[in-house]
C-alpha cells in the first residue's frame, strides 16, 4: 500500500487539497480529495454529516478514527502505481474479491471501476478512480462504501443493506435484496412523513441501544417510479443517465427531506415480495430474520464478515422481526409501515 499512498499524495499536491470531515456514527473521518471537481461529486451524498475538524467526543485524539485520500487520474494525472498490477491480473483472481495481505485489505470494483485500499492498523484508506467526470452510479449514491464497511466495524459498528426511516417513536430497517423495494418505499415514507436514514446502506451500533445511523442522504429509484413521488422527483441530477441507471436524488438541504443521523431501532422489516391488494405484515423468528439479513448485506458489501455476524445476531434477537409483502400501490405502504412503529409491540 506504500507505493499506492505515495501517487494519492503525489495526486493531491498535482489537483489540489480539498478536505472534508464527516461525522459518521459518531466517528470523525477525514476525506482529502484530489482536485474540486471530485470533491463537489462525491461530497453531495455526505452533505448532512459534514462536520467541524473535530467531534467532541474525539478532541482528545487529535486526529481523525479514519483517514482517506480519494483521487482520479485523468484529472490529476497520476496514475495507479505498478504494484497494484493491471486489470486483467486482477479479473483473473477474481474481480470484486478482497485481497488481503496483513492488515491491508484491497478491492477492484468491477462496478465502479476503482480500487479501494484500505490499512486497519495506521487508519489509513485510499480510493483510486479513473476519471472524476465518469463517477459511476455507486460513487455518486454511496461514495467510498467498501472502505466504511471494512472500516466501521473495527470502531464497534455493524454495517447494514437495508433502508430505514424514522418516526418520533424511533426507526425501522428494511431488509430485501437487491430490487425487493428497500429505495421506492423508503422515498414513499418521507413523502407520507417519515424522517430518512438511508435507502440502502446504514450502520449500526449495538451496544446499549441499537441505534442506526444515516451513512448517506441520497436516494435511488427506477424512473417508472418518478411519477408516484412528487416530492423525490425535482431532486433528481442525473435525469439525462436514466436510460442506463436510477434516478438518484439527494434528500438533504434546504429543498430535500428531514434526514436523521440516528434514532433508535424499533422494528426490523423483511420485504419478500410486492404487488398485493394491501400491504401485509408478519412477525417472524430471530432465526428467519437472520437468514434474511445476513446474506443481503454480506453480498453487497463484500468483506471480512465474522465481525458482522454478531452484530446480525445481535439486532435480530433484540429487536421485533417481522415480514412485509408490499403492495402494488406503494403509497400504501408507509401506513403500515407506521402503524407498526406506533404500536409500541
């Protein structure tokens, strides 16, 4: 990873310094980003934990729990060093399989196209791209998401695929594959008044109360949907790419949503199908619901998983599980979704 630290330090003193600190799960994470243009991309996701240099909690250490440079090469012109070897090295290892040597974890995306790197021990990350003007879809929503989720766990939180929303009584969590509805029925809650935690991926702390905690402000659905949120669609930047990928919004601002940086879990929601006459709602075992989210989070965020499972265990035993078949109108389904959190089970 040397090498690899040595051309992201080279990228930001050839595109210019642009430091962030977010405030994620109550940790402060530092983000320089090589040249303006990346910084404003990647940033717009992160804009409702965008933090002071110092939390707190943290004054103390003096530096940051996690430390990223994130650089393209087209704009900065530095280009990934020769240890990280060229692309087809990697596709013939397994493209989208971490690497691990020692305490260095690394991961071609084949999806985004960038590398992520990441030293447990220094605290150190590093994000590669290859050009800021073609972020692809995930940078945009869900910037720098494989090293948080390698990350995250070490300082004691569990990273989650899933949606969740809030209400003054505390948040529910929506689990479901990739496609199940986690996005269109998150967007359909704030519209019915919810506050919004993520449509995708969260994070968890499980000591004392399990609290979740928003990671990102965007939201993501098919265009079909666009006509059925009259509040989401004026948010969406990406209208002329919708042939080839969702809508992604930014809830955040001064014309978005109320997005929430935490509230307590009270409920954890199966989705396992869509299109009945009415929403319907079924309280499950411990042991059903663990089937359902460990996997869905396990093979969106690929990882070392043995500290996750414990948090998965951990949620499901302490938290009302239930399964949600979802109606075909999904203005429906926030009332449900509602009724469950006011009920107090």
């Amino acid at each position: 990873m040397r090498d690899c630290r040595a051309a992201g330090e080279e990228a930001l003193a050839k595109a210019g310094v642009y430091e962030e600190h977010l405030a994620l799960a109550g940790l402060e994470v530092r983000v320089r980003f090589a040249g303006e243009r990346l910084r404003d991309q990647m940033m717009r996701a992160f804009v409702h934990v965008h933090s002071q240099p110092q939390i707190p909690a943290l004054a103390q250490r003096q530096i940051p729990a996690l430390d990223v440079v994130v650089w393209d090469s087209v704009r900065s012109g530095v280009p990934l060093p020769a240890e990280v070897g060229p692309l087809t090295f990697h596709v013939r290892r397994g493209l989208g399989q971490v690497q691990q040597e020692g305490a260095v974890l690394s991961l071609f995306e084949g999806m985004d196209q960038g590398l992520s790197m990441l030293d447990s021990h220094s605290r150190k990350a590093l994000y590669w791209l290859p050009d800021a003007e073609r972020l692809a879809e995930g940078d945009r929503a869900a910037p720098l998401r494989t090293v948080l989720n390698w990350f995250l766990p070490s300082e004691g939180r569990t990273v989650v695929h899933a949606a969740a929303l809030a209400m003054k009584s505390g948040a529910v969590l929506l689990f479901g594959k990739s496609g199940s509805g986690k996005s269109t029925t998150a967007l359909a809650c704030i519209e019915a008044g919810f506050t919004y935690l993520g449509d995708d991926f969260c994070a968890l702390t499980i000591a004392g109360e399990i609290t979740v905690h928003s990671l990102y402000c965007s939201g993501k659905v098919f265009e079909r949907h666009l006509a059925e949120l009259s509040a989401f669609s004026p948010l969406v930047t990406n209208m002329n790419a919708l042939a080839s990928e969702k809508a992604i919004g930014y809830l955040a601002g001064e014309n978005g949503a109320a997005v929430e940086e935490s509230a307590r879990v009270r409920g954890v929601v199966m989705l396992r199908g869509k299109g009945a006459r009415a929403p319907r709602l079924e309280r499950i075992t411990p042991a059903k619901a663990l089937l359902g989210v460990a996997p869905s989070t396990m093979l969106n965020l690929p990882g070392p998983a043995g500290s996750q499972l414990s948090g998965f265990a951990e949620l499901v035993r302490r938290v009302p599980c239930y399964e949600m078949e979802l109606a075909a109108d999904i203005r429906a389904n926030p009332e449900a979704l509602r009724a469950l959190l006011e009920s107090g089970d």
